[in-house]
C-alpha cells in the first residue's frame, strides 16, 4: 500500500469519527499539559524561595530539582501509559472497522492486566530508544569539549568535525531504531501477554523493508509542524496523522499474518485484550 492510498484509507477511517478521534488524543495531551502545569508550578515556588536558580534546572546540580525530575518523569509514564495505549487500540479499531461499545476504552484505561504489561513494553521501547541515541549524544559532548578548549586554527578542530560527522550517522541508526519499533503498540494490543522482548522483535522482524514508506509517511506531514507550532492545533492534526500510522502499522501487520498462515507458523491464541475483561472485537 503506498503513501497515497494509505491517506485514502485513513480519511474513510475517519469519516464520522472525527470527534471522537479528537477526545481519544486530546486525552492524552490533557494528560501531558497537566502534567506540565504541575511542573511550571513546582518550578516557580523552588525559584521564589530561591531553593534552586534558573540555571540548576538545566545542569541538575541541585539535589531537590532532580528529585522532583525523577519522581515527575515517573509518574508521569504511569500517567501516559494507559491513555496511549487506549488510543492505540482506538485507532485499531477504527481502521479495522470494529463494533465497539462506548465504554471498551475506558475499560481498557483501567485494566490493570493490560496497563501493567504496558509498562513493560513501553518502558523497553524507551530504553532501547536511549541506548540507540547516546552514541550520538557522546560524539556531540567531544565535539563540544574540544571547540570550547581548543582555538578554530587548532588541528584538533579537524577531530571535531569528525565526531559531529560520525554523529549525524548514529543519529540515523536511532531513526532507524525507532522507526523499528514504530509497529510495537499495535501488536502489543493484539496478544498483550505475549513476552515483551517478542513483541518488540517482531516490530523489527515486520519493518524489514518498511522502514523508508513509514518514513515517507511521517514526513508527508511535515508541513503541519508550523501549525503544530501553535500547541492548541495539535490536537486537531495528530488524528489525521495517527489514523494515517495506524493504517500503514494494521496493513503490515495483516501482510505478515498472511504470510505466517500460509507457511503454517500461526497457532490460535487467547490472549487477547477481549479476553482480559475489555469488551469489543479486537
């Protein structure tokens, strides 16, 4: 399915649930802009009571503010985790054409059998997604640390370029990494009690030759980013651009469960989100 009919099939999806693709990811963002309000919050008292200076913010030098990251950025996934993962099963859904009632989101919002291996599959997504990107950042720090210490007629200037150069490659193995994982979710809605590790290989297994039109797609919508720009059109685009993921992401997945039926490599499985208590044809 190429980048156009892909669109085509997404805006079909989206015909007549426009709204409630705009609650299901404002949900999320609502999330998040709260989420933001309590830090901006959190912020201003430590800097009026001058416990921390604007400039600890940045460096994490001091003990309270990273304190406060830490617990903020881990309730924060907790937060997000079930959210995310209702969108995402939304999203299936809707392409799929599925009969859902009303409340299977919110039930799924709740679901703790779900939400707790979400956090797992979410939370290796991220490592894997760090691990990939610190090589890139390693070679931006050298390259920082010999121009600030060394003067632009200095041969070591020549090794400077190099490393900005060598991480501009390690950032293209991130894409890469990521546009690997970018299937994760929705196969992870599919057997939510498969192992995690599983999952996530066979994100990497289906974006085998994938990876450049998932790439074409995302950046088909580059031209939104100026509008995105303006924070509150973002929960207007992002539909459009997540109906268009979820289409590419269910297409792939159908191709290879084709492909596994045919060569016999498929067995029945009843670990679907139905069978946890959340209602609705998955």
């Amino acid at each position: 399915m190429n980048i156009k009919e892909i669109k085509y099939q997404a805006r079909l999806a989206m015909r007549d649930k426009y709204w409630e693709a705009f609650v299901v990811v404002f949900a999320c963002f609502g999330i998040y802009i709260l989420f933001k309000l309590v830090e901006i919050m959190v912020c201003s008292v430590l800097i009026y009571n001058n416990i921390v200076d604007v400039k600890q913010m940045f460096t994490n030098n001091n003990f309270i503010w990273t304190t406060f990251r830490i617990i903020y950025s881990v309730f924060l996934f907790i937060a997000m985790v079930p959210v995310v993962t209702g969108a995402v099963w939304w999203f299936s859904q809707a392409v799929k054409k599925n009969e859902f009632l009303s409340d299977s989101i919110i039930q799924l919002y709740t679901s703790f059998k779900v939400n707790s291996r979400a956090f797992i599959v979410y939370g290796l997504m991220w490592l894997i997604q760090l691990l990939s990107l610190i090589p890139s950042c390693l070679m931006i720090f050298g390259a920082y640390i010999i121009i600030a210490h060394y003067s632009a007629n200095s041969d070591m200037l020549y090794l400077a370029i190099q490393l900005i150069i060598l991480s501009i490659a390690f950032l293209a193995f991130h894409i890469r990494v990521t546009l690997g994982l970018i299937l994760t979710p929705y196969i992870f809605i599919r057997h939510p009690m498969d192992n995690p590790f599983s999952i996530i290989g066979i994100s990497f297994r289906l974006m085998r030759g994938n990876k450049i039109q998932a790439l074409k797609l995302l950046l088909s919508y580059i031209v939104y980013l100026p509008l995105m720009a303006l924070i509150v059109t973002i929960p207007l685009i992002i539909p459009n651009i997540m109906m268009s993921v979820t289409v590419f992401a269910e297409s792939t997945a159908s191709e290879y469960a084709v492909k596994q039926v045919k060569n016999e490599k498929v067995k029945p499985r009843r670990n679907k989100i139905e069978d946890i208590e959340v209602q609705g044809r998955v």
